[in-house]
C-alpha cells in the first residue's frame, strides 16, 4: 500500500485571468521526486482540465496551458466539467 504523498506545486501555479474568466493553472508533482510535472486547468464551477501527457519541467507545462490558451481561448477550460488534453 503507497501512503498518502505530499503534492508538490510549481510556482507558476495560480490564477490566469482572460476576458473576464479565471482559472485557476495547477502544475505539479509528488514532493521530494523527478517526476515529472502534471499540468491541470480548474474554473470557477470547480471543472477540470487535465493533460493525458506529463511535461518534464514546469515551465513545458506552462508553456503547454499557454499555447491552448493562445489557440482556444479561456472558454476551452470552461466545459465540459471534465476534459483531458
């Protein structure tokens, strides 16, 4: 059995606001490893966006939401309450 493990979150985690919407950008990782780095998108109704694929830095995940927001928009996050990228 694996015990609960802390979460490590990137400091580039946080809120990215577009037109009028937030989400809140969650990058991360189990604490204390070289994993690498799982990038997910939550709105505001507390919907997920969650990459199948996983990124090797932090910045390569930001990189990633940023792209889908240049090329989607921040509605693209919104629904369906769960999406995989």
């Amino acid at each position: 059995m694996i015990e609960d493990r802390e979460i490590e979150y990137s400091a580039l985690s946080g809120p990215v606001t577009q037109a009028g919407v937030t989400v809140i950008v969650k990058i991360f990782r189990f604490l204390g490893t070289d994993d690498p780095w799982t990038l997910e998108v939550v709105d505001h109704e507390g919907g997920s966006t969650v990459w199948d694929e996983t990124f090797p830095t932090e910045r390569s995940a930001y990189e990633a939401f940023r792209n889908a927001l240049a090329e989607e928009g921040i509605g693209s996050f919104l629904e369906p309450a769960e999406t995989r990228h």
